[in-house]
C-alpha cells in the first residue's frame, strides 16, 4: 500500500492532502480489527533547512487515553492540538510506531507509517488581522522556581524564550520580557514569569499575529507533556496545570500617549508660570484650553497613526 503497512488500508487525511489547520482529529482504517497499544502515534513539522531536525508538535502512546478505536473495530480516531498545524505554508508528516495498536484476535503488534511517508501541509495565510502586542503570564513548577532563584534571572528568560521561538515556532525577536517576576499568592513555592508577544514588525510579511501566537503558546503549555516544551531543558520547567494568562500591560500599551502628555503638561506649566510672571492681570488660563485642544488632536492622530490596521476603514493618506 502507499503507506508500506499491510495492514494500513487508508487514512483521513490522505497522503500529501492539505489540511485545516482548526483540524480536530486524524483517523486510520485498518484492514483488520484493532486495540491501541502502547507505542506512539506523533506529528512532526519539516523545517525549510535541510540540514535541521524536524520539529515535534506533540506525541503520545495508544494506551494513554487520548486516542480511540471506533465502534467498528478497523479505526482509530488520533485527536489534534489547536497548535499542531498552526503554522501556515508548512510541511507535516504523520509518524506511527509499529506496536501502535496490536491485533484484537492475536494480540500481536501491528506495523505503523515511517518517517515522511503519510506527508501534510499546510496553505499560506493569505491576510492577518492585525492584533496589538499581548502580555503572557505563566508559571513555573516548584523545580523550575527554584532554579530560577538560584541562577542568573536575565540568562534564565533569555535560555526560554529561544526554546519559545524553536518550538512556537516564531521568530526570536518577537520575543521579549520585562523580567517581572513575583510568587503565586495561590501556590507560594511557585513563582510566575511575564512574557510579551510583539506584532510582526515587517508589513509585508504574512506571519501569524500576536494573539495567534499568544493561543499556540497557551495550547503548547496546556498540552505540555505531549510537546516539544516537555524536551526542552528551560520549558519543561513550565507548570501545565497553570493556564498562561494575558496580562495587560498599560504603561507599554499607552507609552506614546503618557510621553505627550507628560511633556506637553511640562511645556504647559513652564509657559503658565512664564505668563504669569510677564502679566499677572491677563488672562493666562487660555493656555490651558489651547493645551486641551492640541492634546486632543494628538490623541486622535496617535489613534489613527497606530490603529490604522486594526480599523480598515481608516486608511493613512499617501
């Protein structure tokens, strides 16, 4: 057969089929009736550069749950996290280890599919909504909380968010951290970490937005034990009972908007006090309302010039 397993007599997907990436489940027919066993069934993405590793994007046995045998006996239903075929443009492949399922008549173990022969992809994006930088809080497990105590705090967020961007994967830079940290005040031994998502930089680059990455991450937590973050020697430091959350960080979010007012608010009083000083008697509090107006007019430009993307209706002059 295509997938060199006699007993394989089809799969959904198909061979080289492009597939959703909101896909909920795979799902193998069998030419004889089957129990899952305790090998893996596991799902690799191709990297562009041949000389690099494939990259797990989750993994379990038979045995463990998680997949089921359908009430005819021949198929076996595989489910799918909302990360594993996350990433548009992209090759996957399905990789299922002999013993995967065994017989039900014989109980013997049953042959699987090999390296890159049940072969997935992905379509590109073609448009992004545009998603404004998003803040992420996790936290780490009691091992990882300790370790992070007892060793550099800035190499400690530096080594996760380059595991971060292998296993997203996204890219390195559109990574970053405050590094705030603070205890649980629900689990005291365990402390929680801060990280920022920022939005593509490059306009023309077709990449998954901000809170996209934001949803893959939380999954890859979630799903922890299944994952790439579970090998990774930084990410698996990670507690998955703990969700990642979002965090708003407001200074950053309205940074430009407190700088203008702050300065302005300076100009302001400088030019009060100046006034005041030239001619007590005039009618100085006008520049507090000339103030008022300039300000709102920058706070409806910054609008326009920052959100434009988030609003397709506005469209900056050219």
């Amino acid at each position: 057969t295509d997938y060199y397993s006699p007993v394989i007599e089809t799969t959904n997907p198909a061979i080289n089929e492009v597939v959703d990436p909101s896909i909920k489940e795979i799902i193998i027919k069998y030419t004889i009736p089957v129990k899952l066993s305790t090998a893996n069934v596991s799902i690799f993405q191709q990297s562009d550069d041949p000389s690099k590793q494939a990259l797990l994007r989750q993994t379990f046995s038979g045995d463990y749950k998680l997949c089921t045998v359908g009430s005819d006996n021949y198929t076996v239903h595989i489910p799918i996290f909302e990360s594993t075929f996350s990433q548009p443009n992209s090759s996957y492949y399905v990789l299922v280890d002999n013993n995967f399922v065994i017989s039900q008549e014989r109980d013997e173990p049953l042959m699987g599919i090999g390296n890159k022969i049940w072969m997935l992809s992905t379509e590109p994006l073609k448009t992004v909504r545009y998603s404004d930088s998003v803040t992420g809080l996790l936290r780490l497990n009691e091992e990882g909380s300790l370790k992070f105590l007892q060793m550099n705090h800035s190499v400690f967020f530096k080594n996760m968010i380059r595991e971060f961007s292998k296993t997203i994967p996204v890219a390195e830079q559109r990574l970053s951290t405050s590094g705030r940290w603070q205890y649980d005040p629900t689990s005291p031994k365990k402390i929680l970490l801060s990280f920022n998502i920022k939005e593509a930089k490059d306009d023309h680059a077709i990449e998954p937005n901000s809170q996209t990455v934001f949803e893959i991450l939380r999954t890859l937590i979630k799903q922890k034990r299944f994952t790439a973050l579970s090998s990774n020697e930084y990410t698996s430091l990670i507690d998955e009972s703990a969700p990642l959350i979002m965090t708003r960080n407001y200074f950053e979010e309205f940074r430009l908007l407190i700088i203008i007012f702050t300065v302005g608010l300076i100009v302001l009083i400088i030019l009060y006090i100046l006034a005041r000083r030239k001619n007590p008697e005039a009618k100085n509090s006008v520049i507090f309302e000339t103030y008022f107006i300039i300000q709102d007019f920058a706070v409806d430009l910054v609008f326009v010039l920052l959100k434009v993307k988030n609003t397709p209706h506005l469209k900056i002059p050219t």
